[in-house]
C-alpha cells in the first residue's frame, strides 16, 4: 500500500519547483541586487496608488504598443519572452501526472500563477501590472502543453508499433488468427466429408 509519493514523482515536483523559482527570478527579481534593495526601502503606501496609475488594464493595449513601435522598443524580446518563459510551465504540469494533464487545469494554474507574479509587482513596485503580460504567459503555457500533448502522443504511438509480438484490434496478429481459425475450420470440414466417404 502506497504511503506517500515514489521517487520520480518527488524527482517531478522537484524540477517544476525549480522551474517556478527560475520563472520568479526573471520575471520579478530581474533587475540588480541594489536596485531591489532601494525599490523595498522606499516602498510606501503611495507606491501600490503609482502602481495602479501605470498599470495596463486593457488586452492587447502593450502588445499593439510594442508592434506599433517595434523600430524602437524591444519589442521581439519582450513579446517572444513572455511566452517563452511560460512554456515549460505547459509541459512540466501536465509531466507531473495525469491528473494535472488536462488543458482547462493546466490554464487555470498558469493563470493564478501569472496573476499572482502582476499582483505581487503591483502591490511591491518591483515591477508594473499589465494585463498583456497575463495573456502572453497564458499563449506560451498553451504553447508547451500543446507541445507536450504531441510528444507524448508520439511516444505512445512509437511503443505501440514497437509491440510488434502483441495482439492489437484491427492489427495483422488479429487478422492471421481469424484466418487460421478459418483454415482450422475448413480443414475441419473437409475432414468430415472424408469420413462419409469412407463409410459410403
């Protein structure tokens, strides 16, 4: 009887542990020790009233902004990098067992996980709320669940063709048997004609 976890799912939790840590540390503490330092101790009540004054409320507000602009702002990386780093988040859930595999659970985690990092910089000042980036790290979770989904199933296909000596419905070991059973039974047939002859 199972009392706890195996080792592969502790190794699992482990690595999305790792990766969720990795995640916060580019996307909230991305800038200078010092820098983090002096935002923390110059915090005040007026920072989360500045925070809500800048923040992006509105979808596609910063996205249409950085292709508007594309010529002068980052736009590439900042676009290709909030999806980039929400991609693992995709693969890795679904990767920690079935019950985390599902498209509608693995979304809804990425989404409060998003969430709470826009939050967390509202309410810190250590960075700016925009609603484009909750959308952009949903689109790359999306993305590594997707690609996920296709290389397990590519898996599962693969071992199936590997099982050459297995029975499989529809498959060339079940149309053989049919056909020998058919053979028993003609022989079987041909067998009992002989016989009346004989007694003929």
């Amino acid at each position: 009887m199972r009392t706890g976890p195996d080792g592969s799912e502790i190794l699992k939790q482990a690595v999305f542990f790792v990766y969720l840590l990795l995640a916060v540390r580019l996307l909230i503490f991305k800038y200078p020790v010092e820098v983090l330092a002096e935002t923390a101790a110059l915090w005040q009540k007026e920072t989360v009233l500045e925070g809500l004054h800048t923040a992006n409320f509105t979808l596609f507000k910063t996205i249409r902004m950085y292709i508007r602009y594309s010529d002068r702002l980052n736009s590439f990386e900042n676009l290709a990098g909030n999806v980039a780093v929400f991609v693992p988040f995709g693969m890795l859930l679904p990767w920690m067992g079935r019950k985390y595999s599902g498209f509608f659970i693995m979304l809804c985690n990425a989404f409060l996980f998003t969430a709470g990092i826009e939050l967390f910089q509202l309410l810190s000042g250590f960075g700016a709320f925009d609603v484009d980036d909750i959308l952009l790290n949903c689109a790359g979770a999306a993305l590594g669940w997707m690609a996920w989904q296709r290389a397990s199933g590519r898996f599962s296909a693969g071992g199936l063709r590997g099982r050459t000596g297995e029975k499989q419905n529809g498959g060339p070991t079940v149309f053989y048997e049919e056909k020998r059973d058919g053979y028993k039974g003609e022989e079987a047939g041909e067998n009992r004609l002989k016989e009346k002859a004989d007694r003929g």
